[in-house]
C-alpha cells in the first residue's frame, strides 16, 4: 500500500532533518540532496504537467506495448524534463518572487518601526 510507503517516508525524512547522527549521509550526496530539498517545491508544481504532456505525446505518437526498453528511455527523458522545467521554475520564478516578498516585507516592518 502506497500510504504506508509514504509514512514511512515521513518518518525517515524527519529523523534525517532532526540531524541527531540516526542518517549517515556522505558528504558527496550532500550537496545534490540540499539541492534536490531546494528544488522539491518546484519539482511538486513541476511534476504533473510534464507526466501529462509525456503522457499524451507519447500516447499519440509511439506504441509503447511490448517494448519495455522505450517504456524506460521515456521516464527517463521524463525524469529530466521535469528537473529542467522544476530547475527553471525555481530560479526563474521562485527566486524572484521571494526577493520581492522579502523586500516587500522588510519594508513593511521598517514601517512600522518607525
């Protein structure tokens, strides 16, 4: 059952962020991991659209039964498609509307202070 592999993910993932020492993470996976967390809200926006897209452009163009070596090459296409587009999204969009809220933000409090 799905649910359950989702529990259990909650929980490892909140072990690891606890940073109690319970997850030796080595220091090469470090950095695609705190990129992968960065990206992980574009990545959920991302996701949906891009399977969709693949979905109807394949299912319009190729006949996938049978062959499960096409059926891989495409999830990978797939898998890359929605890190370029979640990748794209993040810097492009969410980067910038976060400076602005910061701004937005700061002057709203300095306003207020004075």
């Amino acid at each position: 059952n799905w649910s359950l592999v989702a529990f259990l993910s909650s929980i490892l993932v909140t072990q690891a962020t606890l940073n109690e020492g319970y997850i030796y993470i080595p220091n090469f996976l470090k950095r695609p991991i705190y990129w992968f967390g960065e990206l992980s809200y574009a990545v959920y926006l991302c996701h949906l659209p891009v399977f969709l897209l693949f979905k109807d452009v394949i299912q319009h163009y190729f006949d996938l039964n049978g062959r499960p070596y096409l059926i891989f090459a495409v999830g990978i296409i797939e898998l890359a498609a929605m890190f370029l587009s979640a990748g794209l999204t993040y810097f492009f969009i969410e980067q910038p509307c976060q400076k602005i809220g910061y701004r937005k933000l700061n002057q709203n409090v300095k306003k207020q202070m004075s």
